[in-house]
C-alpha cells in the first residue's frame, strides 16, 4: 500500500538559546543549524524511514530543488510536488536548553498548493492506501473528500490546530491526531470528547506522559506510557510519532503495536537536534531500549 501526504516543506533554521525570548528581550544564539523540516516532510521522511511507500504532496518555491532531492534520498516519492515562483516555506525555531521551543512560520510555497494539483496526484491512489494531511497546505478537505470517495483511508493531524477546520475534516476521516492542548481546544469549541467526534481512532499525544487511545463510542482511553529520555529538541516529535504510526497501520500493524513503535520513535527524535534529517530509522527504532 501507499501512504499519500499532503503536506508542507519547509527549510528549518534552528537556533539554539539559553531559554525563549520574552516578549521585547533580544537574545544572542548559541548556535544555529539548517534542516529539512516542515510538519508535512517530518511525516513523510517518518512513515519512509518507517518501511512505507510515500508519495508527497506539495510545494516548493524557486530555490527548493535542494528539498525535492533530499525527500528522494530518504526514500520519499517526489514526483508530485510543484515548484512554484515564489519561495519555499520557511521555519525560525527557538530551541532553549531542555528542549522546549518556540517556532515562527512563513508558509510560502506551501500555501500555493492547488487542488488540481492534488486532485492529479491521487488519481493514482488505490483502496486501501492511506491519506494524511494536516493545516499548514492548502487543498485539505479536497484530498480528504478524494481518499472518502476512493475507498482510500484518511488520517489527519490537527496542527497548527484551528478548531474550524478539524470540524471540516471530520466526516471524513479515519484516524484524527491531535496533542493534549488541540483536544482541549477542540473539547472546549465542539462540546464532544475525543471518543464523541465519529472517527474511528483518535490518538491524543501527552508529551513525556505519552499517549492516548480513544476507540468510536468510548469515552475510556488506552494509555500508552512514554518512554524516559532526557530530551534535547522537542520540534519534529509529533510528526516522527504520525509518520511511524501510519506506516504500521499501513502495513497491517494494530493500531496498538504502531502506536508502541510510534512512541519509541519520538523518544529517540526528542534526544536529537533537528527535523527531518535526524529522524530515526526503522532498525534504531527496533533496536532503542530506555
């Protein structure tokens, strides 16, 4: 099967700080490292690393050539994401010591995405592929209404989280995920708990607690405690932790065995400085113990 994903690429500039800025407080780096990053490259370059077939969905600007070939060399199938005349997406990362971080995003190119554009691409899908997505692309509910008529499941993590447009996208989805702050957003805007919304899974992320497993019609979670590691850079967790888990649902996996491997797979991520290019591979994954 294949995993489709809609999703941004950008170019991340990270720089490391003693702690955030505060509102007004200029702060000297002391250091600064460039990645490929984006939520929608962090999952596809996860879900590849994780064993699946992925076909991106997006675009880069006049300058992202260097992003297409290194999505080709992790494995990623290229040969659906545009190069628009403007510039590629673009992610300013604050990382302070102990991990925590904050992020300014200029979308670029990735707001250019067209729905033609993905209308073309998954023309190709098959029933039984998935689709995922999430809210820094265009096209959203275009793809989801594709994979909804085509037999092909949907998944959709919910950030940056706009509580609009996870209601858009739930008739049709099959996997919502989604962290602890977004699902009490989305609690708070639709009066309904995560085993309340009419999807079929839906997977709360609670950082260093773990995660959460909510089943249609049961209000009673799963829980999937998280492994201890001294974290180092948190950014890229989440989507390492999408990326893995559909690659196991992907290839036959229960959701509890992918959702295991997922979260061993953000503990290693949080220990590493960096985006898509430090995301673990399938054989460390196996291998990590805490």
């Amino acid at each position: 099967m294949t995993i489709w994903n809609l999703g941004s690429i950008n170019v991340d500039l990270i720089y490391r700080v003693p702690h955030i800025p505060a509102p007004g407080e200029t702060l000297a780096a002391t250091g600064k490292q460039t990645f490929l990053g984006g939520k929608g490259a962090n999952m596809s370059v996860a879900a590849a690393r994780a064993g699946a077939t992925v076909q991106h969905i997006g675009a880069v600007g006049r300058e992202g050539d260097w992003a297409i070939s290194r999505l080709a060399g992790y494995g990623v199938d290229t040969s659906n994401i545009a190069k628009l005349d403007t510039d590629t997406g673009e992610a300013v990362i604050a990382v302070a010591d102990g991990g925590e971080n904050a992020i300014i995003i200029n979308p670029g190119a990735n707001r250019g995405v067209s729905a033609e554009l993905v209308g073309a691409a998954l023309a190709g899908a098959n029933s039984g592929d998935w689709v995922v997505t999430q809210n820094e692309t265009n096209a959203q509910i275009e793809a989801l209404s594709l994979a909804k008529s085509g037999g092909v499941r949907a998944a959709y993590a919910a950030a940056p989280f706009e509580a609009t447009a996870v209601l858009a996208a739930l008739p049709f989805l099959d996997l919502l995920i989604l962290n602890e702050i977004e699902m009490q957003q989305l609690t708070a805007a639709l009066g309904k708990g995560a085993g309340e919304l009419g999807v079929a899974h839906v997977v709360v992320t609670l950082g260093a607690k773990g995660a959460h497993l909510y089943s249609k019609g049961n209000s009673t979670p799963r829980h999937f405690p998280a492994l201890k590691v001294t974290p180092v850079d948190t950014t890229g967790a989440g989507d390492t932790f999408t990326g893995y888990l559909l690659a196991g649902l992907d290839r036959g996996e229960a959701i509890e065995a992918a959702i295991e491997r997922a979260g061993k797979a953000a503990a290693i991520m949080v220990t590493r400085l960096g985006t898509a290019d430090v995301i673990p591979t399938l054989a460390e994954v196996d291998a990590f113990n805490a």
